[in-house]
C-alpha cells in the first residue's frame, strides 16, 4: 500500500495488496474499448438508474484499488452506491 501511495502521478492498480503498473496499450485493446464504451453509451441511454464512467478509481476495499477503462454502475436514487 505504501509503494501505490508513494507514486500518485503513475497508472497503476492495486490488487490485494500487490501494486501492478500499466502496460502500453495496444491499437487493437483501444478498438475494442471504443466499442464498449460505446456499447456502454447505447446501454446507458436505454436503461433507467445506470451510468458509465471511463478510467475512474474504483476502491473495492483497503487493498484493491483498480482503474477499469470502463465501470458501469447503479445510480444511488436507485439503491446503487458511488463515492
């Protein structure tokens, strides 16, 4: 936890305590995401209480915290929790 800490100005994740770095990311990782990012767009807008966010922090707990390219959640007004 110490060492993710220590080096808030680099992309990396936090894995039950372990720190991971990003790798360089490929054309076709880049391609695939657009199109679920924009899949996640179409979803978004078609399904009440849902929302999306690209490249956010996710704290799953005191150990874990994770970049994901995309996170969909439900919205707090309908019994989801974001912070």
């Amino acid at each position: 936890m110490l060492r993710y800490e220590a080096m808030p100005d680099v992309k990396a994740e936090l894995v039950d305590g372990e720190v991971f770095t990003a790798s360089p990311v490929s054309w076709s990782h880049g391609s695939s995401n657009s199109d679920l990012i924009t899949w996640a767009g179409v979803y978004k807008s078609q399904t009440p209480g849902v929302d999306r966010a690209e490249n956010v922090t996710v704290l799953l707990d005191d150990n874990t915290v994770l970049q994901p390219d995309l996170v969909m959640v439900e919205l707090p007004e309908f019994g989801g929790k974001i912070e």
